[in-house]
C-alpha cells in the first residue's frame, strides 16, 4: 500500500502538468484565431515622378488574447481595379503582437508607371474614379491566415500632389527670377504664373 502511494503523488503531477502544456497550446493556437485587422489606411502619396510614384499607410492588427501571438508574414498585392491589373505585389515580415494591443504595421510601396498606363490613361482621359485594391493575407501559421482588402480612390492623391508641385515650382520660378532681375521683375513673373496655374 505504502508502494502505492508514492507512485501516485508523481503521476498526478505528470498529468497535471501535461494537463496545462495541453491547454497552452491549445490557448495558444485558440489565440491564432482571434487576430483581426481593425483597420487599414493610406497616410500619404510621395514620390510622384515620371518613373511612377509611392504612397504610404499601415494595418492595425488585434490581438485580444491575453498571450503575445506571432504571425509570420504578410502578402499582399495592389491591383488597378478597372483593368485588374496588377500594379505591385510583395511581402512585409512578421512579428510578435502583443497580448490585448492593437499592433499598427506600416508600409510603403512604389507603383511604375510603365506597368499603370492604362492608369495614366484614366487619370487624363475620365473623371471615374482611379481605383487600386491594395489586398492580400496576414499568414499567422502557413494554414491561417486572415484575408484583407482595402479599395482606394488615388485621383484625389494625385490631383493633390500634382497642384502641389506645381505650386512649388511656380514659387520656385518666381523667386528665381526676383534674385536675378528684383522685386518688380519677380511681381511680373508671379502674376504671368498666376494665368497659368
């Protein structure tokens, strides 16, 4: 009996022990499944130029479980909506996501015009809308992964950034002309500029 005893004490705290491992992972693959993308959003358009331009923004990620989970990657792809073509495609790497934190990762792509004519095209020729769909899969393990789409208007950015620059360059002009030859040739300039913009 005394035999008896002295195994029991080891084998309920083998299974015990067994008994929380279990429930880790099974919490912790659980947790897998409760990530969701709460929001996704452009923050600017840069870099516009006669080889393309680049534009900004992020993914904010949720993790509502009480236990940091990684995911491994993220793909994705930006298609120009009207022709399905796509535009631009890559991966951004993983990383830990903080228990009850809402994880906001950034990233920056780059459009060539040489594969977006039909993009050029539609931005000179229509008033439509200039839709890209940046989409693509946040992979948690190589079997799930939490599909996202996000649809966006780029004539707005474009119409925006090309007045900017051109406002600068009018600027720039002017002030160029105002050093060379003074204020009153400068003033002349800015009003000429004035009918062109």
């Amino acid at each position: 009996m005394p035999n008896k005893k002295r195994w029991l004490a080891p084998v309920i705290i083998l299974a015990l022990v067994l008994a929380a491992v279990l429930g880790y992972v099974g919490y912790y693959f659980y947790a897998f499944t409760q990530l969701q993308i709460t929001d996704i959003g452009v923050t600017k358009l840069t870099d516009l130029s006669l080889r393309g331009f680049s534009f900004s923004g992020y993914l904010d990620i949720s993790n509502p479980n009480f236990i940091s989970v990684s995911m491994k990657r993220i793909e994705y792809g930006v298609v120009f909506e009207p022709t399905s073509q796509l535009l631009s495609s890559g991966i951004l790497e993983g990383r830990k996501l903080a228990p009850k934190q809402v994880t906001r990762i950034p990233f920056h792509e780059n459009i060539s015009w040489a594969p977006a004519l039909s993009l050029i095209i539609q931005l000179v020729t229509s008033k439509e809308p200039l839709n890209i769909i940046f989409s693509g899969n946040v992979y948690v393990t190589e079997k799930i992964k939490i599909p996202f789409v996000y649809k966006m208007d780029v004539r707005g950015y474009l119409v925006q950034y090309v007045e900017s620059q051109k406002q600068e360059t009018v600027e720039k002009a002017v002030q160029t002309v105002e050093e060379k030859y003074g204020q009153i040739a400068g003033a002349i300039a800015e009003r000429i500029a004035g009918y062109f913009t």
